[in-house]
C-alpha cells in the first residue's frame, strides 16, 4: 500500500489541533494530492487517511470514537485547516 499524501509530505507545513485528549498534526493547506484523494474517498474515513500520518490513523483506531465522534472529530480536523467543517 502506497503512502497517503500527508505521509509523503514530511517536510510540509503542519497545524496542530487538539481533540480525545491529544494533539493532532495536519497539513496547514491541502494540495493538489490530498484534493484528489479526498475526490476518491470524501468520507470521514478518507479525510482522516488523508491528512493524519500513520501514527495519528493508528492512535485514532485505538481510540475507536463512534460515527458521530469520527464526524466531530474530522470537522475539528478541517476547521484547523481553514475549511468549514463537513457537516
């Protein structure tokens, strides 16, 4: 399996954000790579594989938040980006 965008951009920019207690990572701005992406898979779940590393999908599968965390969750993600949340 190949790497995600944000993977791949290990020298890219980040922005922190906290949610469940603990600080997440994501890119400051999307790329073209991420906006393809997410055109594949505009879920929550693509969202989250999009922009969080490895570690930050592991972390956040151990957390195992329920559909509505999950959306609460990658509105919180996106709103740290600059977007508007999903909902």
């Amino acid at each position: 399996m190949s790497d995600t965008p944000a993977q791949s951009e290990a020298t890219a920019e980040t922005v922190e954000f906290e949610h469940f207690d603990r600080t997440w990572h994501v890119p400051s701005s999307a790329r073209l790579s991420h906006q393809r992406t997410l055109r594949r898979d505009p879920s929550n779940i693509g969202i989250v594989d999009t922009f969080l590393s490895a570690d930050e999908v592991e972390a956040l599968d151990e957390i195992d938040p329920t559909v509505d965390e999950l959306d609460e969750f990658t509105d919180v993600l996106l709103e740290a980006m600059g977007f508007q949340g999903n909902s």
